[in-house]
C-alpha cells in the first residue's frame, strides 16, 4: 500500500483536526508559529509508516504526544491513549 492508495478521508480528517488543534493553540502566549508545518510533516510521516503497514493508531501515537495525539485519536474514531511519543501508558499495538 502506498500513501497514495490510503483513504484520502482519513488523511483530510487528519488535517482538519490538525488545524483546528492549531488554530485554538494560535490565541494562547506560548504559541509557536511553526507547529503547524511541523504538525503537518509529522503526520506525513505517520501516514508513509501507515503505507508500510503499521496501524493508524500506532503511527499516530509514534509520532504525536499530549492534546494534539488526543485530538487526532478523537477525529479518527481511535480508543484514547495517554501518553505518546515513546511513553508507554497506554501504547496502542
């Protein structure tokens, strides 16, 4: 499976729960105005991971941690592990 060949609904779904994540983030203080392209860049090396077998869930959880993971396991329909990004709480398979 390629990155073309996955769903392009999941994929937009995906962006979408990205940018509104960003967009409430971008009112507060410490907002950093590059965490969008970097969001952006993560999830599409979370999806080349998807296109070379690994679960959604997982690729999300390898590549997201703390509110963000939560927001994109929420849009994506996905339980909700807490933690992420090498914690292993609640680390999807």
């Amino acid at each position: 499976m390629t990155v073309q060949e996955i769903d392009p609904r999941i994929r937009f779904t995906l962006v979408m729960a990205i940018t509104t994540y960003d967009r409430k983030e971008s009112t507060k203080r410490y907002y950093n105005r590059y965490a969008l392209g970097i969001m952006l860049r993560a999830l599409d090396d979370a999806m080349s991971e998807v296109a070379e077998g690994t679960s959604l869930h997982r690729a999300l959880y390898d590549h997201f941690n703390g509110r963000v993971l939560t927001a994109l396991e929420k849009a994506a329909g996905l339980p909700i592990t807490y933690g992420g990004g090498g914690h292993d709480t609640g680390r999807p398979a």
